[in-house]
C-alpha cells in the first residue's frame, strides 16, 4: 500500500546548519528506500510565498498568488512510500521523523487501499 510522509516546516523559521544536517539524512534516507524499493517520490517543495491557487470560477481559470491561509506551519516536502502493511509504513515515517528532526504526517492514499465506501 502507498502513504505520503508529509514533512512540515514553521513558516517563520530561517535555515540554519541544523537543516542543512537534516537535509544530508533525508537524502541518505530517500537513497536507502530507493534501494529497498520501498519509495515511489520524495521532494521538497518551495516556499508557500511562491504558491499559486488555482480554480474555476463561472468556467474560467482564475490563478492568484497564494496562500491565503493563517498558517505557522508549512508543507516543507514529503516521501511517498510503498510500504507492506501500515506497522511497517509508520517505521519509514520514524526514520523520516528522525532524519528530519521534527514530527511528519503519515496517510495512506485511497487509491492503493482502495476507495472505501465511505468516502465515494
């Protein structure tokens, strides 16, 4: 089954040489599970001062610069792993967890467990 690993980012804080550190043990990291076989993708995403929205309105798109929403905390990347079952996907998201020295989310995609009825 597929999950997402979302790594997230206060939006104020400034890069420091502890996030360069982290940085070098998520890219060992990202070389381990590409190894093992176990990761789909994994990125960093640029800053959310540089999102756009995008939409439909009355048809049209509309695209604005974004994001709009009071946030202290940021998409900062993620890891998108193949894992066997969710105990062993929540190990991945440890070793993410650690490499990236902050808490990370961890979701199942819909598509890989199959779309339950209750979200049809």
């Amino acid at each position: 089954m597929k999950y997402v690993v979302m790594i997230f980012r206060h939006v104020d804080r400034v890069w420091t040489a502890q996030d360069d550190a982290a940085l070098g043990r998520l890219m060992r990291l990202e070389r381990e599970l590409a190894e093992s076989g176990e990761l789909v993708s994994s990125e960093g995403l640029r800053p959310p001062t540089e999102a756009r929205i995008v939409q439909l309105r009355d048809g049209a798109q509309v695209v604005t610069d974004g994001p709009y929403g009071e946030a202290k905390e940021q998409l900062a990347g993620f890891f998108m792993i193949d894992a066997a079952d969710d105990a062993h996907a929540q190990r991945i998201a440890g070793r993410v967890s650690a490499a990236a020295g902050d808490r990370v989310e961890l979701r199942g995609t819909l598509i890989s467990a199959g779309m339950p009825d209750e979200l049809r």
